[in-house]
C-alpha cells in the first residue's frame, strides 16, 4: 500500500502517523504536488490519499481528476474535512470518493476509515469474477 496525505498541518500527518502506528508518510502541501509525485513514479497496487480539505482548496477538481483520469481511478481517497467543507464538494464529487471524515476526528477514526478500506479492497480481489 502506498498511502499519501495532503495537509498544509504538520499535526494532521502526526496524527496520521500515530492512528496507523507508521513512522513516516509521504505528506504534500498541495493537491499538485501529489499529482506531481504520483506521476512521476511507479505504482503502487494500492493507493490511498488522505485529503486534509483545509489544505484543498481546489479539492473538487483534484478529486474528479483523479478519480475520471484512466491511469489515477484507482486510487482511493478519503476527504477529511469539516461538514460545510464536506457539503461544499458537491454531490458528483461526495459520490466518487471512496470515504470521509468529519473533522475533527480522532486518529482511531482514521486507523478505523483505513482497515474498513482494505478489508473492501481485499473482498473485490477475492470475489470471483461474474
């Protein structure tokens, strides 16, 4: 798993860190830079991005982007953010991502938001195709 925060908040990604009990995660300022970083490497089976919408202000077309583009759809986001910030993404966008967090939430939230998606990304890669 390959997992990605945007935050402009060093205490964000700490908290990040201590809710999934990792030493260190790649944390980026700007959805860009994510972009940036994501493309110029080689994938990872399972990604998943964080997104501190405080740090987002472009949050929707960041999301519909990477969840419309062929070579970024699989990568799973989960936007943390408070209810107006949640609301203010608009519908087509809270029906793309794959989990959200009102803020402020609490690190086992976030540890618990994690294994919820794993769990469901292992279910589909053992259902056997229809």
């Amino acid at each position: 798993m390959s997992l990605y925060v945007v935050s402009a908040r060093p205490s964000f990604t700490d908290m990040v860190k201590a809710a999934l009990k990792i030493g260190e995660v790649p944390t980026f300022s700007t959805p860009a830079s994510l972009l940036k970083h994501i493309l110029g490497r080689s994938r990872s089976k399972w990604e998943l991005i964080l997104l501190n919408l405080d740090s987002a202000p472009d949050a929707p077309h960041f999301i519909d982007f990477v969840k419309s583009s062929a070579p970024l759809s699989g990568v799973q986001i989960v936007a943390i953010g408070t209810e107006e910030q949640i609301l203010a993404l608009g519908a087509s966008t809270l029906a793309v991502l794959d989990s959200m967090l009102i803020a402020p939430c609490s690190a086992i939230e976030i540890a618990a938001t994690v294994a919820q998606l794993q769990e469901r990304r292992e279910a589909r890669l053992n259902d056997p195709p229809a």
